[in-house]
C-alpha cells in the first residue's frame, strides 16, 4: 500500500512476543497506526523460530534474542527468577543487548519515531541514543513494578528518565510519574477492537469449550440469558491474567469459594500467565489455598487453570464465560476489562484507579479487592440481573457500550498528535526533572 506523504514511519518495540498488556497495546497501536496511513513495524525480541502470539496487519519483526529454551517449560520465560540477584537480571541484561545489537547491524535511518512500550526496549533506546544513533525516542509506561535487585530497578527508571518524550495510558500513573519523578508524562489511554472481541459465537469456541470441560453456564445460545439461576445452574467465571499478586488471583480463589456454597456447580477458569516475571512464592500460596479449599482441578472440574492461550481463545474465553473477576489492586489500565465487556460479558472490577478514571459508576460491578466477601457479593449483583432476560439484554449491551467508547483509532490520533509534536520540537531533550515538557 502507497503510504501517503505525510505519513509517519513508526518503530514501536515492546518485550515480548507473548499476549501481555503492553505487547497487545502495541500490536493494536500499530494497526490502528496502519490504518491511518503510517508505515509501522513492531519489534519483539524472541528465541528462534517464536512468532507473535497473533498475526497484524502492520509488519512485525522478531528480534532473535540469546536467551535459551528451557526443557519443559509451558510458556516461554515462565519462573526465571530465582532471586534478587538471579536469572531476570541476566535475561533482561541480554534482551537489551539484543536490542542495541540488531538496531546497530541492521541500522536506525528507517523510521522517524522509536517508541518503546516498556524498560527492555527503552533500555536498548537509551543506549542507542547515548551512542549517537539515535536523535531520542518515546516511552509508553504502562505502569511500573518494584523489584528487590537495584539494577532492576535503576533500568527501569532510566527507562524512562532518559525518554524524550514520556506517555502512559491513565491519569493515576500520569501522577504517580509527576509526584514521584518529576516527569510531566502524557495520557494516550487504551482501546478495544471489537471485531476480535465480540459477542457473536465464532467456530472455536465450541471445541474450546470441549476442551477445557467448561460447563454450559447460563447462556442459552439460542435465545440469550437463561431465566433460572437457581438448583443445577452453573455460572461460568474467568479471570485473566495468571496467578499473580497484583491481579489478585488469591482474592479471586477466595471469593470463588463463597460462590460455591450458593451455586455448587459454578465454574472458575484462570487463563493467561505468561510473564518475564517470577511469582513463585505466590503461586505456591495461590497452590496451597487451592488444596486447601478442596476445589476440583482440571478439565471439567471447578477449577481449571488454562494458562496462556492461543490467539483468539481469549475472547472465546469472555463469550462463554457468564461473568469475568477482574478485582486487580494495581494495573496500568486493565485492558482485558475492555475485551470483556466488547464481548458482552460483565466485569467485576476494584473501586481504585485507574478503572475509577475511564469508567462510569454502572459500566461494571464494583468490589474491594482487599475483600473476598466484597468480590462475591459484586459477582452476585450481576448474576442477579443475569436471572433475568430483559435485565440481562440491557447488561449485555451496556458493556459494549462502555467498551465502544475507546476504538483504537482514537488512541492512534493521540500518538500521531505527540509524535508529530515531539518532530517538529526545535530541541529534543530528555524527560528529565526539573526538565520535563509540559
């Protein structure tokens, strides 16, 4: 396709190849880019033969990286830290190297924008402008994480100290960065595409639902929501994300459990989890608190732990899935909240930001995620309404409504204002403090 002359050639890069929040931003930033007539590439360093979770209709580039498979592993970088002074650092150290090392063979004259969605590829930037390869670059924070090894940390502050130009997706990081760091960040939100996430049943989702023995819940496929929600009915609940703290997934299990003494044959499934991140303390509590509870687990029983799944799966997931439990006690925004909705499926959610910032007071059911009781009786509003067709219709609709206030194009036309501003900037230095653009 001819781009036309004011066309913009983006390189966005992000951390991995795998369906994390900033990864799916990125993907979805750079079609939306596309479709406005930029030319974009999105980068992502992986092993060889890896391939992004899904396919784009911009052009992606996988940057071979130097980190080993591991025998057995389920997901790729699942548990690598062993400890404060243990194989993250390593990985996060020669992922950078990657970076540096494919962008000074293959050239940086290609592209008028560098935009790294994370401290991996912003990192690579830093280093790439500091050897005078690069005229700066821009920096997306998602949101940012505490680590106990210093390096760590020290990258992921100079990731985005050494920014020319800082962004980040709600306004609680927008002031967290201001209060805590001086950086006068701009907000370029989030979006939902709502042809892969809609509510229409698509071919998959019955082998799917065969797959992981999930059981009918109360959609009835031909004429909407079942009336009863009483004796046999099993509600279908999802959360997304894996098992790890700041999703709450502890929380999660603990609310499920008072769920099942009101409906005996509800269902939970846990899916996603890939992550360059360790939680093996936590996933051992989460384990711990599972047997404890004496809940099935597998295919077909209470529990069901999916792990990542393929592409499309997610949102078959949302379709049949009756309510989604998403109580996070920290997100950068909580996009898969937008996926559900799209699909029509109510979301439990938690009264903080950043969801108290884009989202009305009747978009979802709000809890505490510090309370499992609270989780519960959020859920339990829900299905209350779901009971009920009618009720359940205007749920179902709102969600989409909600979700349709945030198409990517609009998160697009927001990036191209700071690029196209940032371009034409007489001088371009560093986010610094004390320096920070307004």
């Amino acid at each position: 396709m001819q781009q036309p002359e004011d066309s913009l050639r983006v390189a966005l890069l992000t951390h991995s190849v795998n369906p994390r929040g900033a990864v799916v931003h990125a993907l979805e930033l750079g079609e939306a880019l596309t479709q406005a007539g930029h030319d974009v590439t999105v980068f992502a360093p992986g092993r060889q033969g890896q391939g992004f979770f899904r396919r784009s209709i911009c052009r992606t580039q996988v940057v071979p990286t130097q980190e080993p498979a591991r025998p057995g592993e389920a997901a790729p970088l699942a548990g690598l830290l062993a400890g404060p002074q243990g194989p993250l650092r390593a990985l996060v150290r020669q992922r950078i190297a990657d970076y540096v090392d494919w962008f000074e063979r293959e050239g940086c004259g290609g592209w008028d924008v560098f935009h790294a969605q994370d401290s991996i590829s912003a990192n690579a930037l830093a280093t790439l402008t500091e050897r005078g390869r690069l005229a700066g670059f821009v920096r997306t924070v998602h949101h940012l994480d505490r680590f106990d090894d210093p390096l760590l940390m020290e990258w992921q502050t100079r990731g985005f100290l050494r920014a020319h130009r800082v962004l980040c997706v709600s306004e609680g990081w927008r002031a967290r960065l201001r209060a805590d760091h001086g950086i006068a960040a701009e907000v370029v939100g989030n979006g939902v595409d709502p042809l892969r996430f809609s509510p229409l049943p698509q071919a998959g989702d019955a082998a799917l639902r065969s797959r992981l023995g999930l059981f009918a819940g109360w959609k009835d496929g031909a004429d909407g929501w079942q009336s009863s929600c009483e004796g046999g009915a099993a509600p279908l609940f999802l959360a997304v994300g894996g098992v790890e703290p700041r999703k709450n997934t502890m929380g999660i299990l603990q609310a499920f459990t008072l769920l099942k003494r009101r409906w005996p044959n509800a269902q939970l499934v846990i899916a996603g989890g890939a992550s360059l991140l360790d939680h093996g303390g936590y996933q051992a509590a989460f384990d711990e608190l599972l047997r404890a509870s004496g809940l099935a687990v597998g295919p077909g029983r209470s529990v069901v732990l999916a792990g990542p799944v393929a592409d499309g799966e997610a949102a078959a997931l949302m379709r049949l899935a009756d309510v989604m439990l998403f109580p996070s006690v920290q997100e950068g925004f909580g996009l898969v909240l937008l996926e559900s909705l799209s699909c029509g499926t109510p979301v439990v959610t938690s009264r903080i930001a950043p969801f108290t910032e884009y989202l009305q007071p009747d978009d979802v059911a709000w809890a505490d995620p510090q309370d499992a009781i609270s989780i519960a009786d959020a859920a339990c509003t829900l299905l209350a309404q779901l009971s009920e067709p009618a009720a359940a219709l205007r749920l179902r609709r709102r969600a989409q409504a909600t979700a349709a206030r945030f198409p990517w194009s609009d998160c697009a036309r927001r990036h191209e204002l700071v690029y196209r501003d940032w371009l034409a900037a007489p001088r371009r230095t560093p986010a610094q403090p004390e320096q920070a653009h307004a």
